[in-house]
C-alpha cells in the first residue's frame, strides 16, 4: 500500500492494473513536467503513466503535454489502463 498516511491521494502507476513504480501525489501537489519526475523504483516516468489509482476521495486533472497544456482529464476513479481508455469511458 502506497499511502501509509491515510487521507485521499492519487497514485500513478508505471504500468497497467496497478502494478510496476509509482508516484504518489497528495492534495495540493501538483507536477508540471513528468520529464523531472522518476518512479519510486528509479525509472523514468515521463510519458510512461500507465494506471491511476483514485483513494480517499481524490481527484486529479492529467494533460497530455507538460506545463498543464493539451488535452486534460479529470479523474475521480481508478483506471487501470490508461491504454484502453477515452473520455467516455472504459472501452
């Protein structure tokens, strides 16, 4: 379990399902550029998010381009593939 804390955070994931290294974001952090960032287990983490995990009531807002520019998606429950998934929903 990535939050010890307790509390809502959002976590996101290397790979699908929830699985590989993580980055756990608690409420009011925020990461303008994933090129700067670097999973728990050291791998590079830009344009790598496979999975998101929603706890505690959560939400976050993901861009496809860094500086919080391109196309944004809120996200308020799990996805486990980011891979198989649009705005509308699962597929």
């Amino acid at each position: 379990d990535h939050d010890r804390r307790g509390g809502p955070v959002v976590i996101l994931y290397d790979h699908a399902d929830f699985r590989g290294g993580a980055i756990v974001l608690r409420p009011g952090e925020s990461v303008e550029n994933l090129a700067r960032w670097d999973f728990d287990d050291g791998r590079r983490s830009n344009d790598r998010i496979s999975s998101i995990r929603v706890v505690g009531g959560a939400e976050v807002r993901v861009f496809t381009d860094a500086n919080f520019r391109g196309e944004a998606l809120r996200v308020t429950d799990d996805i486990r593939d980011l891979g198989h998934f649009d705005r509308s929903g699962p597929r």
